[in-house]
C-alpha cells in the first residue's frame, strides 16, 4: 500500500510537472488563440460594424420590405440579378480576361448591396473588386456607396487559426493544440479533488485564490476545450498528417496543386484550349436556383472563354437551416457551359467526397458553431472567454506562486527569467486586448480611401501589441499592469462615441432601428472596459494597502 502510494504520488507529481511546464510555455500563445477564437464567434456582427456603410444600404433593404436572401430587386429595375451578371461578365472579360476562375456576387444575403466579383490573380491570391449595382462600372475608392476596405471580423478567424502567418503558423497552432491536450490531461490527473474545487473559491487569499479560479474556470469548460482543441486538429488533419495525399498524387508543385484541387474543387475540368464565348448567365442561375431549392449567392466559371468551362450556382443558407443542421455546406448545382448539360446537384447540408468528407465537415461546423444560431454562438462564445480566463489565470498562478523567490529551477538566473514571464503574461494578457480594440479604433481613424488599408488595419494591431510588449518589459511589473489595465479600460469604454463622432451613428440610433450586431459590439467592448476598469481599481487598492509585519523567526 505504501509503495502504490509513492507511486501514485511520484506519477501525479510528474503530471503536475508537465502541467506546469508545458501550460506555461504555451499559455501566452493559447490566450491569443482562445481570445481571437472566441471573438470570432461573432466575426459577421464585427465585419457589419467595421463596414458602416452598410447601414444606408440595410435600411433601403428594409424600406423594400422582405425578400428571399440573395435576391436582389424585381425584373425590369436596373439591378435585377440578370443585368447584375451581365455587368459582372463585361467587367471580368474587360479587366481580368486570363483568369482562370470568375466568382460573381449578384446581391448579399438581404439581397441589396453591390454586385461583387472576385477571381485569382498572378500570384494566386484571392482579389476582389466592387461594382455600382445600377451602372457596373466599378466603386471608386472615395465613391460615397463605396465601403471602406476592412479585413473585418475575419482578421480574428485568420489569427486564430494560422497567426496570418500562412502555413507556418498552421502548424505552430497545430502544435499548440496538442501542447493543451497534454495540458489538460495532465491537469486532469493532477488535480485529484477537481470537482470539489470547481466549488470552492477563497477570495483575496492570494495564491489560493488563483488557484481557485484557475480550478473553477477550468472544470467548468473542460469538456469544450477538449472539444475545440480536437475538432481543430482534425479540420486540419490533411495538413498535419500529409502521407496519403502526397504517396497518391506525388510531391512536386504541380502533384500538389492536384491534390488542393481534388479536395476543394472536385470535379473541376481541365481546360480544352479551343475558345467558346461565355452563354448569358442568368439561365444557368434559374435552374441552379430550382435543382438546389435555395436563392442564389454565387455564380463560379471555371475557365470563362474556353469550350470546357463549368458553370457552378451555390445557395444561400437561410437562418433556420444554420440553426437545424451540422454541415454547413449550401446547395451547389455544376454545369457544362458549352451544352448546358448538368454535371453534379449537391443538396444543401451535403459534401463530395463520401462519409469520411462528411465527418470532417460536421466536426469543423462543431468547432466553429455554425449550427445552432445565436443561442450556440452566445453559448460558445461565453465557453471561450472562460477558456481564455483559465489560460490567463494559469500564467499569472505561475507568477503569484514564485514571486520573491531568489532561487528555483534556473539557478541564479531564475529571477530575471521570472520577470520576463510577468513581462509576458502583461503583453498577452492586457496587451493582446490592447491590439483587438485598438484594430477597431483604426478602422474608424484610418481615412477610407487609404491605400492598402485593410492591411494598415493589421499593421496597427500587430504595432499596438509590440508596443504593449516593449512597454511591459521596461516599466515596473506593478507599473505596467496598471498602465496597461488602464489604456485597455479607456480604448474599450470610448469605443462607442469613437463610433458616433466618425459615423454620425449613435447607439441610440442604431437602438432604434434595431441594429443590434453594431449594439453588440458596442456593448461588448463597454463591458469589456468595465472589466479593465474593475482590475484596475483592485490594483490600485493592492497598491494603497500596508504591507504586511514581518513574521518573526
């Protein structure tokens, strides 16, 4: 009995090793990936606020009373979805007549809106441009229907899973994600009255305060941690786990473009050389509209001009059908451009490539909860802050439990290293928010017609957060954390009348037409500022309080 003890003991202190070690090198980089995540539930209402020029359009939406998503005025106006594709045709063979693939947008999903076109370009990077929805000539920059350039939410979805650092920062989140696995799992074993803990929390008892909040926090989202770290690595598996698609298609450039197109364009037809002028899209549409039961949100050409060019229609998801089912997919209906013959009709909620494609999408749909409406995503939403809270409260345990030592695991060295943790933890814990409130302040303070702004956008993101950085390895710990606290307090509770002083669009104008993804930002950063605000105030209160005797020996 004794030895099983030793032995239980000596296995869960080694756990508690590896908990220790392993969460902390990762916890700063987890934080920024649970918080990016979790504000990227909500990446739509963001992207409404950081393109306030939809407001004008959504209210005209509103005059015209309701319409089926993606479809746009009546036959016989300017801007009926016909005239739109003929527009967008006459664009894309006047500008981008080598591309070899045209995406048209007649209409947004409330079926207003500019018509939007999108194609490849030479260095096969995703481009765009915007068109006047009753002339087809292309929205100027300084244009008053315009919309300024933005990343918008989707600046979040993008650092969340790669850092905007492509593939090299897949994998680094890759790697992360399995780092928290082992993170938990050894937690898990560690603590081993866990679920008692979950309801026990001492406050204002320092480090056992800490650590009750870390406990409490973690218990509570454990199964959603597990969840998200899991179905993350599987959305991405192909990339982590290579071996299959490169034994089958091979490993040169060319090999591996086959591959990228059998996953995500199957089906997709080589071209023939042999020219055949594109046929008026709006035939194709209608049929894509009727086979797949859904309104039309875009019209793809693979190879426009070419005698093999497809014609691809895909729907729109209404919001009842994101509430009721896993896949996210929309209809798709393909066709032969040259005989109109139909190639492939995939139902909404369907995927090509058989049950494992299936499984892969349903399990990508669980992580970022595009099922379920607002209820999951306020859902996930709260389950990810909790996260967040865990990683930050597990940084800062770490330091609470060290403070003052002179000696620990890096010898003479340990207290340096332990002031450049606390730097640390202050950079991602009060500086990362710092950088996400200061990307929408730049959205607002940036003129509309910047060149290149949308990456001006993460230019200041990026430079908010290394600033916090420099600022918290210079200043005093205590210092930093309440300067810091303090900025982050008054960037999130001014965001509002930021808003109001730029837009002309209060919120108690937007409360009135019922805009609430523009509320919820607002109201969102408020709370998030009081939050700060309250931080702040208990280091102040830290700060005033007398030290306590020094205990006799």
């Amino acid at each position: 009995m004794t030895t099983g003890r030793m032995a239980e003991g000596t296995f869960r202190q080694a756990m508690a090793w590896l908990h220790t070690w392993c969460g902390l090198w990762i916890s700063w980089l987890l934080f920024a990936v649970f918080l990016t995540g979790t504000l990227a539930v909500f990446d739509e209402p963001i992207t409404h606020w950081m393109s306030p020029e939809h407001r004008a359009e959504e209210a005209a939406a509103e005059a015209r009373g309701p319409q089926r998503p993606g479809q746009p005025e009546g036959p016989g106006s300017t801007s009926d979805r016909a005239q739109r594709l003929d527009w967008a045709v006459a664009y894309m063979a006047r500008h981008h007549p080598s591309a070899s693939m045209w995406e048209l947008w007649p209409a947004d999903a409330k079926g207003g809106g500019a018509l939007t076109v999108y194609w490849f370009d030479d260095k096969q990077q995703y481009a765009s441009a915007r068109l006047d929805p009753a002339s087809g000539r292309p929205l100027a920059a300084d244009s008053p229907d315009a919309h300024r350039a933005t990343s918008g939410g989707h600046h979040f979805v993008d650092f969340h899973y790669q850092l905007h650092a492509g593939s090299l920062g897949l994998w680094i989140v890759g790697i992360a994600a399995m780092a928290m696995l082992v993170a938990l799992v050894s937690g898990v074993i560690t603590h081993k009255r866990i679920f008692k803990d979950f309801f026990t929390f001492r406050p204002r008892k320092g480090q056992r305060s800490w650590l009750d909040a870390h406990n409490a926090v973690g218990v509570l989202t454990l199964p959603f941690q597990f969840m998200i770290a899991y179905t993350g690595l599987v959305i991405s598996g192909l990339t982590f786990m290579p071996a299959a698609g490169l034994l089958h298609f091979g490993t040169d450039s060319a090999s591996r473009q086959q591959l990228l197109t059998a996953l995500n364009n199957p089906g997709k037809p080589a071209p023939s050389g042999t020219a055949l002028p594109l046929p008026s899209l709006e035939p194709f549409a209608a049929r894509g509209e009727r086979l797949i039961g859904q309104p039309v949100r875009a019209v793809v050409i693979d190879h426009p001009g070419d005698a093999a060019a497809r014609i691809a229609v895909y729907g729109w998801n209404s919001e009842e059908e994101t509430r009721r089912r896993l896949s996210p997919t929309t209809g798709m209906a393909s066709f032969e451009a040259a005989s109109g013959r139909t190639l492939e009709v995939r139902q909404p909620g369907g995927v090509d490539g058989g049950t494992a494609s299936l499984a892969q999408s349903v399990l990508g749909s669980l992580h970022m909860a595009s099922y379920g409406g607002w209820t999951l995503k306020w859902l996930y939403f709260l389950a990810g802050m909790a996260g967040t809270a865990m990683m930050a409260t597990g940084a800062i345990l770490f330091m609470v439990k060290r403070r003052g030592r002179h000696a620990g695991a890096f010898g003479a060295a340990s207290s340096r290293v332990h002031g450049l943790i606390e730097s640390l933890n202050i950079a991602a814990i009060a500086g990362l928010p710092i950088a996400c409130i200061g990307f929408l302040w730049a959205n607002r303070l940036l003129p509309v017609a910047l060149d290149q702004r949308a990456a001006w956008e993460l230019r200041v993101f990026f430079g908010l957060w290394l600033i916090a950085l420099a600022h918290a390895l210079l200043r005093p710990r205590f210092q930093a954390w309440r300067e810091q606290l303090g900025a982050l307090a008054a960037l999130c509770l001014l965001l509002p009348a930021l808003d109001g002083l730029t837009t002309g669009d209060w919120p108690s104008a937007q409360l009135r037409r019922g805009d609430w993804e523009s509320l919820g930002v607002a109201a969102g950063a408020l709370i998030l500022g009081a939050g700060a605000a309250l931080a702040l105030r208990g280091l102040h209160r830290r700060g005033r309080a007398p030290a306590p005797p020094r205990a006799e020996p």
